[in-house]
C-alpha cells in the first residue's frame, strides 16, 4: 500500500514490483496481492490496455482512521477506549485532538 499512497498516478503490476526494491517478489505474487487487496477495497484497478492498474482507493489517513474505528468497535467501552488512547498521545498529539475536536459543529472553511 505504500507504494500505492505515494504514487502520483496509478500504476501497473510491474512499475509496483520495480518500486519494491527492498524485495525479492515474484510478478505473479504482487499480481495476487494487488488483485486481492482490489477486491477487499484497498485498492482501485482500471484497464488501461491489456494491464491492470492500481491506485490506493483512499488515502493513507482514511485507511488508518478506518482502522481506528474498527478496533473501537472491539471494545465493550468505546468512552473508557478514547480516554485511554487520549492519555496515551504526545502533548503535540493531544493539541492536535483539541484542535480537531474544536472544529466539530464549525461550517466548512470553502
């Protein structure tokens, strides 16, 4: 998904394989991996000729809000689950959460 988040346009198997330096991937595995990560909705695919291309189908923040919002679901005490992650959170972190949650009931800035 990396590779995908940080591309400007979407990408064929091989310019995905030809990006993943750090390994040693068979075309077929990342053909597989992309193909499934399409079908779960990570990821977007279109033709363009006889090759698929794939681009990520959110950005990498609404991945990892969704994620956060499914491990909330996890728990019995969504309450006592935020308030321990906000304990947890940097000082700059937690600035950032007043910040966001003062924006909540504020008309969109346009």
């Amino acid at each position: 998904m990396d590779v995908l988040w940080e591309a400007a346009d979407p990408l064929s198997v091989r310019e995905v394989s030809s990006r993943l330096t750090d390994r040693d991937l068979a075309h077929t595995t990342v053909m597989t991996v992309l193909d499934r990560l399409a079908k779960k909705g990570f990821a977007r695919r279109e033709r363009n000729g006889r090759a698929w291309h794939y681009r990520a189908a959110e950005s990498r923040e609404a991945y990892v809000t969704e994620l956060m919002l499914s491990a909330l679901d996890q728990t019995g005490d969504r309450q006592a689950a935020l308030a321990r992650f906000a304990r947890s959170v940097s000082g700059t972190e937690a600035q950032a959460l007043l910040r966001a949650l003062g924006t909540l009931g504020e008309a969109p800035r346009g």
